[in-house]
C-alpha cells in the first residue's frame, strides 16, 4: 500500500503582542510600548485593554483615540512547530486589516491590501524548527496607517485627468483603501478606522492534497434534483503516484470519482441524486413550525484505501431566487420582485450594517449575539436582510445562521457612498477581490441577489456634494468586472448594478429598487411616505434613541440631560440637533428628560416605518418590497436601528412583528373617512370578518360597520370604510378600531387588529392612569404579565427600575378600555413574583407608575 497522508490545519497556539511601530518624529519614550494583543482583534481594543487609551464609545472620548489610526502598529506572534518539514506548509491569514507587511524569522514574506479577503503564503522554506532554533518562529505584521495612506493614494490619483474634488463623503482616503468603509465614520457610527489582524490565522500543511474550492448547482426533473458538484483540488507533486478520489455525499445519496493525476489544481464535477427534494424556502413561506430545508453535504478527498485526505462539510438547499423585471401593461415601466421557487414573494426586512465597530468582535467573540440579531429579525417576520455595501462580506456565521432561519440575503458588494478608483491595478485588485467573496458565499440558499454598490449610481446622477467628476469613476466596477464575476462564479444569482437603480433615473419610480430619504432628509415628517409609489423600497427610515442601557453604558452622571454635549455627541444623523427632536416634537409633547428621549423619540420611530410599510404593503402588487434602514447598530447612538448595539428592541422593533405580520390590517384616513385594507402574504384565499369601529377613549362604540370579505394569495385589497367624526372635541376623545378575525373549519381566530390616532398623539386627551395589572408565573423564568385597561391606554412601556434588559415579547402598544393585553418577559433570577413586580415601571402617553402599585 503507498502511503498517504492527510492535509492538517494544525492546532498551533500562538501568543501576540504589539507596539507602536515608531517614527522619528515621536520621542522613543513618548512611544505605545510591547502590550498584550488579542488575536483576531483590532489594535483600539488592545490599547484600552492596556489603559493606553480610552473606550471611545464613553461619552465623547472618540475623538481623543483618532490618533491611534495615524500611527503605524507592529504586532509579533511566536509559535512551535515540532513536525519536519517535509510537504507544502501555508500560513493562512482570514482577516487582515488592511495595509500589512508580514515576514517570519525576519524574513518579509509578502504585502497585503484587502481587509475583505484571505491571504495565503507558503512557509515551509522559513520555518524553523532544529536544535538551534527549538522549533521557535517569530511572525511580524506591521500595519501601515489606512488614513495616511489613504491621503497619499488620492493624492496621486488626483494627478490624473480623472480628479475629484477631496470630500469626506465623496471623494475621501477610504475610496482607495479595500476596508470596511464604515470604520471611516457615517450618520450613525464613530470614525474608529483601525487595524489589526481582525480574523483567525492558521498553519496549513498539505502532504498529499487538499480541497481548494466548491460549488453546486442542480435541476430537478421529474422530482429528482440532480445536483452537479464542481470542485477544485490542489495537489502536491511528491502524490502523483497515488491514485486519489472524490467522495461527495448529500443527505444519504453518494457519488465517488477519480481525482486526474496532476502536479497543478484541477476541476473535478460530480453528480448527487435525490428523490423528491424538500425545498429551502424563505421565513413565512414553509408550513407552520418547520425550519427552511437544508441538506447536509460532504466533500471528500480519499485515497484508494478509503482514508480521508481532506474534507468539507457544509449545509445547501434546493431553490430557485429570481429577480423579475415585468413590464407594465401600459409600457411605462417595469417591476422587481424576487420569485422563490416560483412563486412571488413580497420582501420584508431590513438593512444589516455590522454589529460592531470592531469588525472582529462581531465575527469571532461574539456570536451569540449574531445569531440573536438574526433571531430577532426573524421573530419579526422578515424574510430578508440586506448586507449593505459599506460594511462587511458577512462571515460564515452569518450566512449558515440566514441559510438555517429562512432569511434571504441581498449582498452588496463592499462599495458605499463614494466614488471608487476603477482602472489599472484599483480595477484587478477589485476582480480578485470580488471573485474570492462570491466564491466563499455563493453556496448559502440564502443568497437571493448581488448588488454592485451602495448608492453610488444616484451619487454621480444627483451630483451629491458639487464633486462635478468628468466621469462616474467606479463604472466599470459595477457595469463590467462585478457582473462578469458573478456571471462566472455564481451564474443562478441575480445580479443588480446599484442600490438604487432603476437605468438613467436611479430615483424614478417606476423602474428597480429606491431608496426614500426624502421624508429624513427632505420634508421632514412621515406622513410624507404615502407620496411614494416605488417598485421596491430598499432604505428609508426614521431616527431615535437608543435604550437607556445604551446610555447607561456611556454617560455620566452629568451627561444625563437631552441636550448635553455628550447626548448630542452620539447622534450622528447630520440634521442638526434640534431639527431631529423638532421631527419628534411634531406628533409628541416636548422632550425635557433623557426618559422623554427615550421614550417620545422611540414611539416616533414606530409610527413613521409603521406608516410607511404599511404604505407600501397596501400597495403590493405594483411594490413588492420593503428594507428600512436598518436593523442593527454598532455602537451606543442616536440612530435609524431598531434594536440597539447592546440588543436591545426599540418600540421600532415591536411595531415590526405587528406590520411584517403575513396577515396585515392597515387603516389609511383619506380625508373624512377611514378605509381598511387586508394585506395577505398567504399562498391561500383568505376569508372573514371585517369590523371598524369608531370608539371613544372610555369604550363606547360611536359607530361601527362589519362585511364579510375574502382577499387572494399574495394581495392588498380594500375591503371597508368608515367615516370620522370630526369634531375637534370627538378626534381628541376618539380613534379607529379595525380587527380581522378568519374563517375557519374550527373556532374562528383574529388574525390581525390596528389601532388610527385621527389627533395627534400629543394633543389626545386621556383619562388619568387607568390600568390594572396581574402577574402569573409560567415557568421558573418567565412571567406573565396581563395589563386591563379601564381607559384607551396608548403606548405603554414596560422597563426595569434599574434599565436592565426585560426580553419582553411585546412592548410599546396601545390597550383599548375593557380589553387586557397579555406580554410575557423574562425572569431570569427566578424571584417570586411580588419582589420580581418592584423591579417595574410602567409608562403611557399619560402616567408612569411602579407596577407593584397596579397589581389586583
């Protein structure tokens, strides 16, 4: 038997430290000396761990720490390695941020570029491991300054007939660095450029060969999906004499073929049989309670005595995503929908940004709160998150958890708010750069689109910042190298130029995707989204605050006022302080207390994406989808996310599970009257009753009408109205009740209620404090919390006394008089329930008392 032997990523513990590179311009004792480093990690992290610097996020010492990213930062690794070296040995970088000269034992061994992309050296001719050396090797990464190199490179390009005026925004240094572009600063995070090695670094020996790369595609005929398996494999010369196979397994079926005897990588197809595949379907479309089907696949390398060589196991699914572009009846323009497995899907969810300024706390120490942000996104009813393109290419984590929670995935590419250099050695690396994020993510069934850019197209159309470029720079990113990437690597994905795009007018509404910050950035206040008749709208948002844990995490005492210094500070959104809390004051009372904030902005915030999804879901149809700005945050901040960077939800978020319900009942005041729409995401007719009320604050119905009504698969449909009474004195003392209760072989259900304000929140007049409260106990853990109202009780919020998370299923809603709303929260001290009730506040548009004092 010839021997073989099998490829190893070997388990080499390696301890790292750093220091300031050094400059003679800088006193030798005035200089960062050796300190600890975490690895992956980022160089901010390492200094505030060392109390060589503050935490930027406290208060407003963010911009005391931007000194650190105009320094240059030596960080130096030493490993054992007791093997002889007798194959090819790699040193295998995931993440490196971003410009690093790298050597081992002294000896440089390449320069690196791209933060988004992995880089791989060979080292077995530099490793050290004889008696004189006892097998001890030094790695050194010496990262160069993002922003100073920036500065030059922009410099240089604006010595070409191509110039453009500099503007931070624009036209800036991190147009010509390939690092995640946020790290520069935007309207909701801090400038914290950083560097370091952000990912995991491993030592790859490969005697024999290994897998280099892997894809899928299938047909399913006569209800069996054929699944063709293409893989790449790299072999070693010293293996040429040993006959090699591929094994590939999927579920229960297996295929084995011969690996081609060669010293060079070679293509290797394999074909999988399966009957009657379940397929992968979005969140919302698979029956009740069952996960999105996924199938295990493992890609074997073996030897002829059936020893494994080299592995990969991962999870696919069989589905079919399109984007279609219909044309209108009338020729004037044309749809964008996404189709999955042939049927028409609204899309319902949010724009991703990364979970953290410190790319590398989001990706490897943290992925517990990973996978509760995509939890939440689902518990919400979304069926999409759009990684947005100044960001990250999301790591593995990120895409298994969407591929397993049914959450499809638009992906920009790493491209935002900017012109980008697009020729010579910029258009290359860009190649390389796209052909290694497709290639590690166009497996996951979860990936529905790629998009060249963010926003850039309808930066050049609009012409933001009087830049006035001879040329859009960065075209022949989007129109040429990324589509044919994605034309070569991932041929099943769509592929769209832009975000927004819709051909010569990025903003027009009657072709492609757009995004509406007219109401943010224009007029001002959400009642304005209604204007809007787009095809698919994928940002728009409105802004709050963050939690009080959030603030609790970085102001001191004194900073606790609304208008401080240090409150103003984390609101990045550019509008101008009071301009943003005039946009509260509009529909709330004046905000006077850092509660208020809290509070007035947070439930402003609901009310505008509820109006505008709603908006747009009533509208399904000629509109097929919906992504505010956005889901998460990075950092504590006054911003456009629903759930804050500590996780936790706004009263935007609880507002979400109620107006991405796949039944939805949306009430529009059209003049003097009230007309109510169902809004069906069913693949099923739907039946029922529909009623609307007209009901005063203390309960009297004033008037109602009810009709039976049915609404088809995947419709809006008007279905009733009302008229209001519109007498000042009955519209403060009023509002519309609409509720929907199905039809059924069993008792019938209320699939979905809503609640229209005909005032103004701030100018309604409620009756004193008029709820009472039960608690029970459901388990150890969680509790039970009822709340009765005797009066119409808008927006109440239910807190910790000491602000701690509540993990509550629902918060922020309205009670009508005579009717009990039932949320249940988390227990997690498991404390009997009198002392759990003095741990509670409870807040409404007209009082706010402990809850102990409610109890019955």
């Amino acid at each position: 038997m010839e021997p073989t032997y099998t490829t190893e990523t070997l388990d080499i513990k390696l301890s790292w430290r750093v220091r300031e590179a050094g400059s003679p311009l800088t006193p030798s004792h005035n200089q960062v000396p050796w300190i600890p480093a975490e690895v992956p990690g980022h160089i901010h992290l390492d200094l505030i761990n060392a109390g060589a610097a503050g935490d930027p996020f406290i208060r407003m010492f963010e911009r005391s720490a931007q000194w650190i990213d105009e320094t240059d930062w030596l960080y130096e690794g030493e490993f054992f390695y007791d093997q002889p070296v007798d194959c090819p040995v790699y040193i295998k970088f995931h993440g490196l941020d971003t410009i690093a000269e790298i050597s081992l034992n002294g000896t440089p061994i390449a320069s690196t570029d791209n933060m988004f992309i992995a880089h791989e050296f060979r080292i077995d001719h530099l490793l050290q491991t004889g008696p004189d050396s006892d097998g001890k090797n030094t790695i050194e990464v010496i990262f160069r300054s993002a922003k100073l190199l920036g500065i030059r490179r922009q410099q240089q390009w604006n010595e070409g007939i191509d110039a453009i005026t500099p503007h931070w925004d624009g036209w800036a240094p991190r147009s010509l660095i390939r690092k995640a572009q946020y790290m520069f600063g935007w309207d909701w995070g801090p400038v914290l450029i950083s560097c370091g090695i952000w990912q995991p670094v491993e030592i790859i020996k490969v005697p024999t060969a290994r897998l280099l790369d892997w894809s899928y595609s299938f047909e399913i005929i006569d209800g069996q999906a054929d699944i063709e398996i293409t893989n790449t494999i790299g072999r070693t010369g010293d293996s040429l004499a040993n006959p090699l196979r591929l094994r590939l397994t999927v579920g229960n079926e297996t295929t084995i073929v011969d690996i081609p005897r060669t010293n060079a990588s070679c293509t290797v197809i394999g074909n999988v049989h399966l009957s009657n595949p379940s397929l992968w379907q979005p969140n919302g479309l698979n029956r009740s309670g069952e996960s999105p089907a996924l199938y295990s696949l493992s890609v074997e390398i073996i030897d002829s005595q059936n020893k494994r060589i080299d592995s990969r196991m991962s999870k696919i699914g069989i589905r079919k995503i399109e984007l279609l572009h219909q044309p209108d009846d009338d020729g004037l323009g044309e749809g964008f929908q996404f189709q999955v497995n042939g049927h028409g899907v609204f899309a319902k969810g949010a724009n991703w940004i990364p979970n953290s300024s410190y790319p590398a706390v989001t990706n490897t120490t943290s992925l517990g709160a990973l996978r509760e942000r995509i939890e939440q996104a689902r518990d919400a009813g979304f069926n999409m998150l759009r990684v947005w393109g100044g960001g990250l290419y999301e790591t593995e984590e990120f895409y298994n958890i969407c591929d397993e929670l049914g959450i499809m995935v638009w992906q920009d590419f790493a491209y935002g708010c900017a012109y980008y250099p697009d020729t010579g050695e910029y258009a290359e690396a860009a190649r390389s750069e796209a052909i290694a994020a497709v290639r590690r993510i166009r497996n996951h069934p979860s990936l529905a689109l790629w998009c060249g850019n963010n926003e850039n197209n309808t930066m050049y159309c609009s012409n933001w910042h009087d830049l006035s470029p001879t040329r859009h720079v960065g075209e022949k990113l989007y129109h040429k190298i990324l589509p044919e990437v994605v034309a070569a690597e991932s041929p099943d994905i769509p592929y769209w130029p832009s975000s927004p795009y819709g051909g010569a007018n990025p903003a027009c509404d009657e072709f492609g995707d757009c995004h509406n910050w007219d109401v943010w950035h224009g007029r001002g206040d959400w009642t304005n989204y209604t204007d809007s008749n787009a095809r698919f709208c994928s940002e728009f948002g409105f802004a709050s605050s963050c939690s009080l844990t959030a603030w609790n995490a970085v102001l001191a005492s004194k900073d606790r006022s609304p208008r401080s210094n240090v409150v103003r500070w984390h609101d990045k959104t550019r509008k101008g302080y009071e301009t943003y809390l005039g946009y509260v004051g509009i529909h709330y009372p004046e905000i006077e207390t850092l509660q208020d904030l809290v509070y007035y902005s947070q439930i402003n915030q609901a009310d505008a994406l509820k109006f505008g999804v709603e908006h747009y879901r009533r509208n399904m149809g000629r509109c097929w989808g919906t992504l505010f700005w956005q889901l998460n945050d990075c950092w504590p901040v006054q911003s456009w996310a629903v759930i804050d960077s500590l996780g936790q939800p706004k009263a935007a978020y609880y507002a979400a599970k109620k107006f991405y319900a796949p039944v939805l009942l949306s009430l529009k005041q059209e003049g003097e009257s009230v007309k109510a729409y169902i809004i069906s995401d069913l693949r099923e007719t739907l039946t029922g009753i529909i009623t609307l009320s007209v009901e005063a604050f203390d309960g009297s119905i004033l008037d109602t009408v009810s009709a039976q009504i049915e609404v088809g698969p995947n419709q809006s449909k008007a279905v009733a109205d009302i008229q209001l009474l519109s007498a000042k004195n009955i519209v403060t003392k009023t509002f519309i009740h609409g509720r929907f209760t199905a039809n059924g072989s069993e008792a019938p259900s209320r699939l979905a209620e809503n609640i229209l304000l005909p005032a103004e929140p701030k100018d309604l007049e409620l009756a004193p404090l008029a709820i009472e409260i039960s608690l029970k106990e459901i388990c150890t853990n969680l509790v039970e919390m009822s709340i009765t109202a005797r009066s119409f009780t808008p927006s109440i919020w239910i807190r910790h006394i000491d602000d701690k998370p509540l993990n509550a299923s629902d918060n922020f809603f309205h009670v009508a008089a005579g009717e009990t709303r039932t949320v249940t929260m988390a227990n997690p001290d498991g404390l009997p329930l009198a002392q759990f009730a003095k741990l509670l506040l409870i807040r409404s548009m007209q009082f706010e008392s402990p809850v102990s004092e409610l109890i019955y």
